[in-house]
C-alpha cells in the first residue's frame, strides 16, 4: 500500500507541472549535455573560460595578423562601399551594401548590447570594457573573412534569389582543397546547428524576454498583458511573420530602417548621459584602463577581467559563428573582397560602439557599485534612469524593436540553412517560416530553459565547423585581396 500510495502521490505530483515544466524534465538531461560539451571551460586564476570562446579570440588574433591588420588599413575603404562609392546596379545579388549591413547588424544588435555589457562589467569591473574593445577590434578580420567567403562561393538561382553562408562555402571551398567528405560533414553541422539555434534561443528567447521587458513598461501584475503572452506572442508572430515570408529584400526593407532608427536613439540617449557627465569621463576612462591592467576585488584578477570582456564582446559580435555570412552573400557586387570590406564595420559597430558607450555610462553614473538584486537590462535602466528619468520606457521600445529585427535577421538565417538540408522548395520553406513563428508565439507564454540552453549550445556549435573552414581557406582571401586591392586600392 505504500508504494502504492508513493506512485499515487508522484503521479499527482507530475499531473500538477505544466506542460513547459514537463518539456524542461524531458530536455534537461540534453541540455546539460550539450552545455558541458560545449560550454567546457577550464579554470584561468580562479575564473572559468569556456574554450569555445578561447577557439574564438584565438583565431580572431590569427586572422587579424594574418590579413596585416586590414581592420585598420581597409576601414576607410569600408567606408567607402558603405557609402556607394562602387555600387553597381547590374551586380548580381540582391541587397545594397548597406541593407547587407544592416541585416547581419539585426541578428547581433540587440540585448547582448544592453543587458550583456552591464553583467560584464558588473562582475568584472570596468577594466572588462577595455578587453571588450580588443576582442571586438580582433573580431573585425574574423568577419572580413567568412563574409569574403560568402559571396565568393554564393549559389543565385534562375529567379536571381542568392543562397550563401558557411554551408555552402564549407562544402565547396574544401571541396576545391580536396576535402571533399570533410566539407560535406562540416557544412552539414553547420546548418543543423544553424536551424535548431534559430528556432530557439534566437527566436523563442528575444521573444520571451520582449514580453518581459513589456509588461514591465505597463505596469507589471497590474496590467492587462501580465498573463497573455500567448497574446502578446500571437501578435508578435504575425509582425514577423509578414516580414520573412517576403524573403531577404522584405526583411532587408524592414532592417535597414529599424537599426539605424533604434540605434541611433539608443546612442543619442547614451551620448546625452556621457554629455550630462562629461566632467567625468577622463575618470570613467581612468577606471576602465587602469581597471583592466590592476583591477581590485575582482575574482581572478586581470585574467578574471580579461574574460568577462572577451566572452561579451565573443557573445555580441559573433565573428566566428559564421551567421552573418549569410545575409552578406545576398550583397549586389561581383567582388566578394568588396563585401569582406564591408563586414568589417559590423563588429565595430556592434561591440566597439555600442557596447563601449553603454559600458561608459554604468561606469560613468556608478550604477555597477550599487547592483545587489540588480542585473542585465535593469542595471542599464539604473544606470540611464539617473539622468533621463523616462529612459527606461524607451528602453522596453527599444528591446522589443532589437528583439523583432533580431528575430527577422535569424528566421532568414534559418532558412538557408534548412534549404541547405532539404533542398529548395516553396513548400518546406514555408512550412519552416511557418513554425519560427509558432515558436515566436510559444516563446512568450512559457519558460523553457532547457530548449534556451540546447539552442545556445548549438549556436557556439557552429563556431566549431566554421572556424575550421576558415583557417583551411583563409590562403585563397589573402590571394583575392591582393589582387583586389592592386585594383582598387592602389598605393
């Protein structure tokens, strides 16, 4: 009777979950898995460093060598391909430079900018802002790279419609070295990873964490949307939903409006706070170098430091994932180099920008003293709020719109991968589109950790395959942008 009474009460214990709870049992197990695999980190003075992201600045500092630091020899000439200066209309491809930019921007500018700088330099002061900046200056070449490798093994169809990415530069660019079989295998991890990461983390995340920050705005438990994500989520889907069934110039329409827009208020409110406390700038700067070479009362010391600034800017730039590459094959140019040039900029702009500025005001106000029970976006919202009283309400704007570009830029990323692996169709295309946006809808309404979990694992997995593709292949860029550069940066 009391195994009977024990089974009774475990089975009305299990009826009583509900049905998210009873995915995170099933897929927990998975997802430590995969996180232990993936996220294994060995101890550095005291402070874990995962070795995915060591295989990433590694190879960011190789290829930054490599290429004769052509991050900054060839930013004025990114500048120029930004502006038009070689633009061509009857280019194959699909997109404008920019709106190439601006799309591959979409899928990194967003809440790593925002709440991720605050954790980091709250738990590794602000020297972790220094090496942010290194590792997002390192990160530049790493994009050059894999974006030139884009275009230059792209594949346009009869309809003009451009596939490109690690997938297909993986498969054919170690094809033509003789690895055949190993580019198949490569490219093949690559978008397996690419789909379950875009569906996940890159989808269901920014949705969740954008009704969040909306009910905060509208009064937490008080307001009407406290408990219907599944509304809030419906209605999200949609929004997306009629941008990516439109395909890459829809999206492209969508990206270069919303970045630019949202981004510059950011950086306008941003620069107002540093304005506001401009008096103490060269003392915020002080702490931030001087804090990355003698940091005190952080765990680990300078290595401990170093890493909080190498994970972040790792985790928002993403050079070496590889993702970018495919919104930048969709660019009008018959010079993958061209397109290299451009890609460039996006690191600058997403961590050595963005991220620094957002670092210089929780330095410059205080706010990271003062972060008991307070972290990510909300230590932000402090550190804004001390200034523009209002700021924050702008700031859930500003989520929502970085969570939806993120979104759009990732469901197309997505969507190559999967019509890498089941070929191109109309109908499964669809159908792919069709559950991003479910699971933009589910990802609101519920809290699925262990799927968050398995999808960031994937996500850091497609650094594996890429990177490796990247070493093989960098001696055939090196080739293109000398022959590139004697035609068009002459000396």
């Amino acid at each position: 009777m009391g195994i009977i009474a024990l089974l009774l009460s475990s089975n009305a214990f299990a009826s009583e979950l509900t049905i998210d709870q009873h995915i995170d049992q099933l897929l927990v197990p998975i997802a430590d898995l995969f996180t232990r695999i993936i996220f294994y980190s060995v101890d550095v003075a005291g402070t874990q460093f995962p070795l995915i992201v060591m295989w990433l600045i590694i190879a960011a500092v190789i290829f930054t060598v490599y290429f004769g630091f052509l991050n900054i020899r060839g930013f004025s000439h990114s500048c120029k391909v930004i502006r038009g200066d070689f633009s061509n209309p009857d280019d194959p491809g699909e997109v404008s430079h920019f709106q190439a930019l601006t799309t591959a921007l979409s899928g990194t500018v967003g809440l790593g900018n925002i709440a991720g700088v605050a954790i980091a330099v709250s738990i590794g002061g602000p020297g972790a802002t220094f090496w942010m900046i290194v590792a997002g200056f390192m990160g530049m070449s790493t994009k050059f790279l894999e974006c030139t490798l884009g275009v230059k093994y792209r594949h346009i169809n009869a309809q003009g419609q451009v596939h490109g990415g690690p997938m297909y530069y993986l498969k054919d660019g170690l094809a033509e070295l003789g690895f055949k079989k190993l580019g198949k295998v490569l490219a093949s991890f690559f978008a397996v990873c690419c789909v379950v990461a875009s569906l996940c983390g890159s989808n269901m995340l920014q949705s969740n964490q954008a009704f969040q920050q909306f009910v905060i705005a509208m009064g937490n438990e008080t307001s009407f949307w406290a408990d219907k994500g599944w509304l809030f989520g419906s209605l999200l889907a949609v929004v997306i939903g009629v941008v990516i069934i439109g395909g890459i110039k829809s999206i492209a329409k969508v990206t270069e409006k919303v970045v630019p827009l949202m981004a510059g208020l950011y950086l306008s409110a941003a620069l107002f706070v540093l304005a506001y406390h401009y008096t103490e700038i060269p003392h915020a700067v002080s702490l931030i170098v001087n804090g990355a070479f003698n940091p005190i009362g952080v765990v680990g010391g300078i290595i401990g430091v170093m890493i909080q600034g190498f994970k972040r800017s790792t985790f928002s730039s993403e050079a070496g994932v590889g993702a970018a590459s495919i919104a930048h094959a969709t660019a009008s140019t018959k010079e993958p180099v061209r397109e290299g040039y451009v890609a460039l900029l996006e690191p600058f702009i997403d961590t050595i920008v963005i991220c620094t500025i957002t670092a210089l005001v929780i330095v410059i106000t205080g706010a990271y003293q003062t972060t008991e029970g307070i972290d990510g976006v909300a230590l932000t919202s402090r550190a804004f709020a001390s200034v523009i009283w209002w700021f924050p309400y702008v700031l859930s704007i500003a989520v929502l719109m970085f969570a939806i570009s993120t979104m759009i830029s990732w469901a197309y990323y997505g969507s190559i991968a999967w019509g890498y692996l089941v070929g191109e169709s109309k109908v499964l295309d669809l159908l792919y589109k069709v559950v991003f946006c479910m699971c933009t809808a589910l990802g609101a309404s519920v809290s699925l950790n262990a799927v968050i979990a398995i999808s960031d694992s994937m996500f850091f997995s497609m650094a594996i395959a890429n990177i490796i593709g990247l070493y093989l292949l960098a001696p055939q860029v090196k080739l293109d942008l000398k022959q590139y550069q004697k035609t068009y940066c002459p000396k």
